[in-house]
C-alpha cells in the first residue's frame, strides 16, 4: 500500500472491512449434533466453510473388533441414530454375506416393512429439522406428531423408541405382535394425506422456495466426485438408488416390488402421486430439490410398506430366527451397501475364524455428503449455511461412530 | 387530570402535576408489563395450539395462565451473567434503553377517547420518534455483548429497522394526511360511527396502506419472518446471546410492548382505534348509566367531603365514561387481535434471509407505500366519494365527527383556560389564588415541581 500514499484516491476505496472468523457449534442450534463449522465472513457474506468433526467419536469400530456380530447390533443403533433399524439392517445383511446365511421369505418382507417404515421416521425428522433451520418452528412438530407414531409401531415390535436392536443377523428378534400390520395400515392411512399439508407449509411456501432455491446448488458430476449418495444425490439428477442398483444379497428384499427410484429425469419427477410442481425458481441440485426427493421419498416409502405388509401377510416362512450370540465366522472379508436414509451406509467386515470380528469398519453417507459442504458454501450468506447443511441432513452419530 | 386535582381536591398545583404524571405512569407501566405477562402466555399458548400441543396448563390453574409469572420468578432468580469481554456498562444499559423506549411511546398512546397519559398534538409523530429509538438497545446489546454472533444481530437490526423505518413512516402518514392531525386522539375520533368509517376502509390505498404498514410494523419490532436479529437456526440467539435472568426478560417485555404498541397504532390510524364496527357503545352506556348511577350517587357522597365540587359532573359524563371504558376494551381487543396475527405469522412462516428483508424493503413496501400514498392524496384532493360519505343510518360519518372534535376542542380550551384561572366564585372557600399557566408549565418543565 506504502507505494499508493501518493494518489490520495487509492487509499481513500483501498478500504476493507475486516475477515471474522466465526465458529458455528459445536454447540450450536442448527448444527444438527455437534457439527462444528469455522466460518470465515465478511459481514453476511462466508468466504470459507471448514467443518470439523469427531465430537461424537464413540470408537464404534474399536468396539465392533472385542464384540460378536449380534452384540455390536446395539453399537449400530447409536450410529444413526434416527435411523437405528436401517443400521441395524446394514449391519445384519453384512454379517449374513460373510456367512450365507439365507433369510426365510416372511423375514425379507419383515426387513422391508420395518426398513422403509425407518425411513420414513427419518425423513420426518429431516423434513422438521430443515424447517427449523429455515427459522419455520411448527412443521419440526407436525414431524415429530407423526415420527411418534412410528416409534410407538417401533415399540411394539422390539420395546424400544430410538436405539431399536431390533434386526440382527439372522432376521429379527421377534415377530411382529399381533394387530401390528393393521395399526401400521391405520397409520399410513392417515400419514399418507397429511403430506399435502407439509408441502403447502415448507414445500411450496413462498419463503421456503426463495429460502432453498438455487442455494447450494450441485452438480451431478460433484455429487458423484464427492462421493454423496442417497437424497443428496438423486438430489443432483444422478439415477442410484442401491435398492435398485446394489448388491443381489440387499436388492433381492425388493425382488418385484414396484417402485421407482425418486429421481428428476427430462425436468420431472416420477409421476406415481400427486405432487406439486417443481417451481421455476429452482435448479436441479439445489437446496430445495434435495428437500423435495426426501419428501418424495416418504411417498415411496409408504407404498413399499403398503406393498410389503400384503407380501408379508401371504408369505411363507417364520420372520427369522438370529444367530447365535457366538456364530463362529468364517474366514473372510465382505463389505456391503445398503441405501439407508442418508445416503449408502455400508459396512465392512474381516474375520479371521472366531466368532469376534478381526476388523470392522464403517462407511458413513453424511460423512460424504458433508464434504460438499465448504465447496457448496463458498460465497453464501450465514443464513444459507444452516439451509445448506440442514438440506444435507447429516447425523453427526454416524460421521463420527 | 392534572387539573382535576387542582381544582377540585385543591392540591398544589406543582404537587397536582406530579400526581397526574405519577398515575399516568403506573398506569401505563402495569399496561407494558402486565401486557407482556399475558401477551408472552398467549404466544405459548397461540404456538402451542397451531403445534398441536397444549401449551402451559399447570401454573395458576386453568390454561397455566400464570406461567409467565412463574417464569418471570425464574428469571429473577437467574444468575445475572456479565461476559468476561463484555463492554460491562453499555452491556447492562442496553436492556433499559429498549424497554424504556417502548415504554415512553405508550405515554402518546391513547386507550379511549381522551384515555391518554400525555395528550400531545403530536402523537403520531413522538411515538415514531420514541420507537425508533428502541433500535439502540440491540444495537448496544450486540455491540457490548463480546459475541460475534451478537455482533451479527446488532448489524442485522441496525440495517432493518432503520430501513423499514421508511416505509412505515409513509405509511403512517396517510391516515395523518387524510385527518388532517397528527393527534392520535382526533384520528380516532374522526373514526367514529360505522366500520365504514375506519381509515382502511376510506378507499383502496389506505387499505393496502395498512397491510403493507401491518408488514412494516411485523418488521420494524423484529417479529417473524423478519426476527433476523435472533434468528435461532443462524445466530444462536443474536442480540441476546449473552444475555441471563432478568436483563435476558426486559428484551422481551421490549418486544411484547411494542408489538401491542404498533398493533394498538395500526388500530386507531386504520381500524378505528375505541370504536366498534357498530357504534353500539353510546346505547349500551345508556343502560349502564341506570345501574350504575345509584353507585355513583353513594360514591359522591363518600367523595363529598374531599371533593367538594364533583356534584357538579353531569349524569351525561358517567355515561362518556362508560362508553369510554368500552372503547378502551374495544381498543384492546383490536390490539391484540393484531398480536395474534402476528404470533400466527411467526409460527407459520420460515424466515428470510437478511438480503430478502431488504429487498422486500426497498423493492415492494416502500414502492407500494409511495405508491398508495400518492393515490390517497388523490383521493382527497379530488374528493373521490368514499364509504365515509355514506348516509349512515346508525352513528354518524367522518365529517360531522370532525365538526364535534373541533366543538369538543373549543369547549375544552374553555375549560381549561378556567381551570388554570379559577375564578374565586367557583371556589368557595380557600383559594389556592391566581396563577398562570405559563409559571406552572415552566416549573414542570425545569423539573422544580416539587
């Protein structure tokens, strides 16, 4: 600046206005958990993003190499935890690869009752959860009001609400009680209308489009470069869907289920419901089309479950016994994916011959799709990064484990 | 009053002043912080009915409906925190400023017709003036706080209430226009008679004046969708991060007063201010006035030996007062009618961003309000029919409301005058003597009263 003095003009728009450097959480509202991002802003406006992980670090995978495959169940739970049976399916199917086991016809359709019904629950909380981070405190309640009814489902299968254990290599503990299917009917009944409200409330609310329109817009390609799966991908137009694309051991629970994988092709969505139109504001990619498939998804969800409680109800079979709490393993190492919630949750397992597991590690969704997270948040607003980061919907459980 | 303590309980006169503003003050003191008592219990009860739950139900039995009393315990009770970075003494004052602010703007509020602590000629305008200073408190607030994230809030609501300071103004002044005071007493009385006669109703300017000075008043008392200041899901909780206990409270006895405060300003400049949509109180007083008479009667003789002259008032006067008493409750229902609304917007929209406050700013509300403005101003010089010159058949219409104010104004100069120079023939008895009222204003103003 020194070789400027001379031009008095310079230095008089040479003025800055300082970088601050704002650390949002771990403790903070929006952060979902204890995510930490450093902000570096000037003014409104963030320059740099930098998330910073591990407060929840629990040495789930330590833990997962002193324990049996069924004892780590619990531990799989915890890692997402909004979404403990689609972890706990994860886990199992892993389990059951390394030592084919073949699951009963009544069992896979019990898996994908309970599976889609997890993500439904799951999606609810994302659905809620967003709102709040858009500053709209009532939908987080309408979610909630009817995720309860799906832990009380829950409840009634295993007896518990939030860490189920309630699928484990095998099958599942027990059997759905009696009057389950019709009480899970009853609740789709009244769930599958309500949906028109969250759109008119969030979806298509004015200030919801302007809030997540062409916020944090994505690419296909930087999706897929990312690693990002599940919403946040089909999110960008990329057509994967592991229930459809992924390995014959997880895609055959959906063997001749109709459904279609929620995914914007040639500017539209699947037209199996009545769903509002895309506005025009948006981009494929953005915030709100990343909203919009989750919200899809509970549609397709409810369907699955429509059409697994009929297969279920004529199935052959018992709902699978587990393994034994000390199964020997064979040798060996699998790894498999499955299309959880979030995104593709998989697993990976090594056996050296004992029942305990010689490694075991996990592969995190949200861990992924929140790498995006600096380069989507370059030049946002601070309002957008809540936006951003609650349109990801990570569980900080399962980055961490 | 000041005058009635004067002259009929022959208190001095400095003593008589300082005794009408004490009254005053209380009076409106219980007004800002019982408001906010039942205002913050309504707005959980409000959001927890539109959430699909009960709200408070416990303390103080039926509806919880002394939670907020309960909380307030609580609040005392609080640690009061100072941060260690925290600029210690503006840190502590910010609280004050914002509640005093809103407070003093209640002083130019009127209630009823003529219900008010200080009649100013100017109201409209004070009250502006007075709730503009409020933006200091989270300004100071965020600035002291040490927090960044208080900083945050302090420049988001620097940036938005200044600015929608704008489009409130030319909003407000449309109704003043149209009156042709700024006198909130004479706005609401010009409204007198019928709903047609109310100032959003006048044509259709004023009525898209008032939604976008309903919008403006949302914002300029940082409710949602435009309580960026505390925006939860971005800054924890903005200004008042750092804020604990009873300091943490005052921000929100702030904003619960100036949100009646705005709400009970957009019902007299639009929605009538005391009066019904059916002038019915009149008759009603006149029914009252039988049952109430006998009370008033036993009340003047117990009065009578203090007061000696109050068997003087007219049995019209009680009635005057009972219709005022019911304009008042008139005037507070329409209030909190819009409070309700807008807890009703809270907790139905998501919020915006701080770029969309302004652009919803800059680029609709104060187009519209101009806008609405000139075509108002058009209305009323071309003399354009409005629903005010309807004949109506119950109550009267605008314009002979206006010619009773002006008889009503005369009359009570009159009086006044009489008050300040009672003449020795109306007070029997000792005399408090002659005095003008020029010695008696100039003692108040300096403050040397006592």
């Amino acid at each position: 600046m020194a070789t400027q003095v001379d031009d008095a003009r310079i230095i008089e728009f040479d003025v800055r206005t300082d970088e601050m450097l704002v650390n949002m959480g771990p403790q903070h509202p929006s952060t979902h958990g204890v995510l930490r991002l450093v902000l570096r802003t000037d003014g409104e406006i963030v320059s740099e993003v930098e998330p910073h992980i591990g407060y929840l670090h629990r040495c789930a995978e330590k833990i997962g190499e002193n324990l049996t495959p069924r004892q780590w169940i619990p531990y799989t739970d915890r890692m997402d935890y909004l979404a403990g049976m689609n972890m706990n399916l994860g886990w199992s199917l892993c389990v059951e690869k390394l030592i084919e086991h073949e699951l009963p016809e009544k069992a896979k359709h019990l898996r994908v009752i309970i599976a889609e019904m997890g993500r439904l629950a799951s999606h609810l909380v994302g659905m809620g959860a967003y709102g709040l981070d858009l500053g709209t405190f009532s939908p987080f309640l309408y979610a909630f009001r009817e995720r309860e009814r799906i832990l009380d489902l829950f409840e009634e299968a295993c007896g518990a609400r939030l860490t189920y254990s309630y699928l484990t290599p095998g099958g599942a503990t027990a059997d759905l009680p009696n009057g389950w299917l019709q009480k899970c009917e009853a609740f789709l009944d009244q769930f599958e209308p309500v949906i028109q409200e969250y759109h008119a409330l969030l979806t298509t609310n004015a200030i919801f489009i302007k809030r997540t329109a062409n916020i944090g817009v994505m690419s296909g390609e930087m999706a897929v470069d990312y690693g990002c799966t599940g919403p946040v991908l089909r999110g960008s137009g990329v057509d994967y869907d592991l229930r459809r694309d992924g390995e014959d051991r997880y895609t055959e629970l959906y063997d001749g289920y109709a459904f279609e994988v929620i995914v914007q092709r040639d500017g539209h969505y699947p037209k199996d419901h009545d769903y509002p139109a895309v506005p025009k504001e948006t981009v494929l990619g953005d915030c709100w089309h990343r909203f919009y498939v989750r919200m899809l998804e509970v549609v397709q969800a409810i369907d699955l479950v429509r059409q697994a409680i009929d297969r279920y109800s004529t199935a052959s079979g018992d709902w699978g016994v587990p393994i034994k709490l000390t199964h020997k393993l064979p040798k060996g190492e699998v790894y498999l994916e499955t299309e959880a919630p979030r995104g593709q949750m998989g697993f990976y397992l090594v056996s050296d011959g004992s029942s305990i597991p010689w490694r075991v590690r996990a592969r995190s969704s949200c861990f992924c799709n929140l790498s995006v997270t600096s380069e989507l948040c370059r030049g946002c607003l601070i309002a957008d990064v809540p936006a951003i980061v609650g349109s990801l919907d990570i569980v900080m459980g399962e980055i961490d484990r | 009053m000041a005058e009635f303590f004067h002259t009929t309980c022959h208190l001095p006169a400095p003593l008589a002043y300082l005794l009408a503003a004490i009254i005053a003050c209380v009076l409106i003191i219980h007004v800002v912080a019982v408001g906010a008592l039942i205002f913050i219990w309504l707005e959980r009860k409000v959001s927890g009915r539109i959430q699909d739950r009960l709200g408070p139900t416990r303390v103080g039995g039926a509806f919880g409906w002394l939670q907020t009393l309960a909380d307030g315990i609580k609040l005392i009770a609080k640690e009061d925190i100072t941060p260690k970075d925290a600029d210690a003494m503006l840190f502590k004052l910010a609280p004050y400023v914002g509640f005093a602010a809103s407070y003093c703007a209640y002083i130019a509020l009127p209630f009823s017709d003529g219900w008010v602590a200080q009649h100013m000629n100017t109201a409209v305008f004070f009250i502006l003036a007075v709730l503009g200073i409020e933006v200091f408190s989270p300004i100071l607030a965020g600035y002291s706080s040490g927090s960044k994230w208080s900083l945050f809030g302090a420049m988001r609501e620097a940036a938005q209430v200044v600015s929608y300071e704008v489009p409130l103004g030319m909003c407000v002044v449309v109704p003043c226009m149209i009156c042709g005071t700024l006198n909130l007493v004479t706005i609401g009385n010009m409204q007198a008679g019928s709903f047609t006669n109310w100032l959003a109703f006048n044509d259709p300017f004023t009525f898209i004046i008032a939604c976008v000075y309903f919008t403006c008043a949302t914002a300029s008392v940082n409710r949602a969708p435009f309580d960026l200041a505390e925006a939860e899901s971005e800054l924890v909780a903005g200004f008042h991060t750092e804020y604990s206990g009873l300091r943490w409270s005052f921000f929100f006895m702030a904003e619960y007063g100036s949100m009646f405060l705005v709400s009970g300003l957009a019902a007299i400049l639009f929605f009538g201010g005391w009066h019904g949509p059916i002038p019915i109180a009149e008759p009603i007083a006149g029914v009252l006035v039988v049952v109430v008479e006998p009370l008033v009667n036993i009340g003047r003789y117990l009065l009578g030996f203090i007061a000696r002259d109050i068997g003087k008032v007219t049995d019209g006067a009680v009635a005057i007062q009972i219709a005022n008493l019911m304009g008042c409750l008139n005037f507070l229902l329409k209030g909190t009618i819009g409070v309700t609304v807008m807890m009703w917007v809270r907790w139905t929209l998501p919020r915006l961003r701080i770029d969309q406050v302004m652009t919803t700013c800059l680029k609709y509300c104060v187009p519209i309000a101009a806008f609405g403005f000139v075509g108002a101003l058009f209305w009323q010089v071309f003399e354009v029919p409005t629903l005010n010159d309807l004949p109506s058949p119950i109550g009267i219409n605008r314009s002979v409301a206006h010619e009773s104010w002006v008889v009503e104004a005369d009359r009570e100069r009159e009086i006044r005058a009489q008050a300040v120079t009672p003449s020795p023939a109306d007070l029997p008895g000792e005399s408090v003597g002659s005095f003008d009222s020029a010695a008696v204003d100039s003692l108040v103003m300096k403050g040397g009263a006592r």
